[in-house]
C-alpha cells in the first residue's frame, strides 16, 4: 500500500495531537477493562487510529489511559526483586534510547524530508516520555539512555543503505516499546508508574502504524490482532547502566 506525502503528515499530525493529548492528562485518567480485553483492545487503538486518519481499520477505540491496572494478567518481568523506580527508571532508559536511535537515523542522510520531519516529530515524543518516566522514578532516574539497546541498535543502523531499512529498524523499536510497556503493566502496582505506562503505550503503537505506512506494508503487519508481550525488552536483558 503506497502512501501520499500528504497522508504522511496528516498521520504524523494526528499521533502528534494525540500524544499531547495524552501526556496532559497522563495523571487524571485511568479506566478499568475487563482482564480478557486488554490486548484486543490495546491492538484496536492502532485500528482506531488508522479510522480517525481515513486509511481504514476496525473501529475498536482505546483512550489515553483506558487500561486496567488491578485486572491485568499476573506476569511476572524477572526472577529477582526491582522496584517500582527502578522499572519507571528502565523505560526512561528505554525512551532515550529511542531518542538517541531517532537521531542516529536522523543523521544517517537516508531518509527523504517528509520522512526527516516525522523522525523529528517522533523523537520529541520519546523524549517527552523519557521526561514522564524520569518524574516517577524519582531518585532512581539515571537520565541516560539504556546503552545495552543503544548497542544492540547501533551496528544495525550503521549497516543500514536506504530509507526503508532505516524505518523498519524504528519500526522495531516502536514495536518493541510497546510490548515492553504491556509486559510490565502485569507488575506494576504504583499508580503514577501504571499510568505512564499504559498512556504512553498507545503512542508508540501509533507510531509503529505510520512507520508502517510509510514502509507501504499491509494492514496486517503493523496492526496486530493481539498487543502481546512478544519482543519485549527487559531489565535483565538491557540492563540500564549495562
């Protein structure tokens, strides 16, 4: 499925809206669904996003924050202890990572200028998230980047020789994110830390549907039926001063 520069920016502009949206009132809502939901629906706000944008998709909405933090399957992240900071202050790692990763491809000179202007949009919007999750962490934040993924990223970046190269390795990292995010919403207990979580979720499903788009995939391959837990990082892969 090919897409239009001016569909491009319509979808960039719409994630942009909707993250705003969402990190504004990332501590004033918070919803419940029912446990069996939650991935069904998780997997529909990329349908929902898609129908808002006029590109088609299912309409199966999820809010900012509509995630249930008390039903959720009962997952357990690693073997040992890690505190509720010390997760918030994992996915701040993780999102500058990202950060750093949007900049590398940025930088790289393969993509085109439209492209450049969303990477640039994206960017924002993972350092944004590393700022919310900094907040929770508290005394735990580290402010830096989890170099194990920045290692892991890197090489692949480097060997990297065009644009859809490039936007699929964002791709992954979106995807990875996201399932990161789903696979620790089973452990946390701390609101604040729940929350930011299951708002930013959302967003970087969001961002793997115009990374999709962009790419030209079809349907199926940026919008699953599940958001699932499959890819996701975890502390004792990346750990955050590794």
């Amino acid at each position: 499925m090919e897409i239009t520069t001016r569909e491009l920016r319509q979808l960039a502009a719409d994630v942009d809206d909707q993250h705003h949206d969402a990190m504004a009132t990332i501590h004033d809502q918070l919803a419940e669904v029912h446990r069996g939901e939650t991935s069904r629906l998780l997997a529909g706000s990329r349908r929902h996003f898609l129908r808002n944008a006029g590109l088609g998709g299912l309409a199966l909405s999820v809010g900012s924050s509509l995630l249930p933090m008390s039903r959720l399957m009962p997952m357990a992240w690693a073997e040992g202890s890690i505190t509720e900071g010390e997760l918030a202050a994992f996915a701040q790692s993780v999102e500058l990572a990202a950060v750093g990763a949007y900049e590398a491809a940025i930088d790289s000179g393969l993509l085109s200028g439209d492209v450049v202007d969303v990477a640039e949009i994206f960017r924002g919007h993972h350092q944004d998230h590393a700022d919310a999750f900094g907040g929770v962490a508290g005394e735990d934040a580290t402010d830096q980047a989890n170099q194990a993924l920045l290692d892991a990223v890197g090489p692949q970046l480097q060997d990297a020789t065009d644009q859809d190269a490039v936007l699929t390795l964002a791709q992954d990292l979106e995807n990875g994110a996201a399932a990161t995010y789903f696979y620790s919403l089973g452990v946390l207990q701390d609101r604040d830390t729940a929350l930011a979580a299951a708002t930013i979720l959302p967003v970087e499903g969001q961002h793997a549907v115009v990374l999709g788009q962009a790419l030209g995939q079809e349907l199926d391959e940026y919008v699953p039926t599940f958001q699932g837990s499959d890819g996701a990082w975890t502390p004792a892969e990346y750990p955050v001063n590794g």
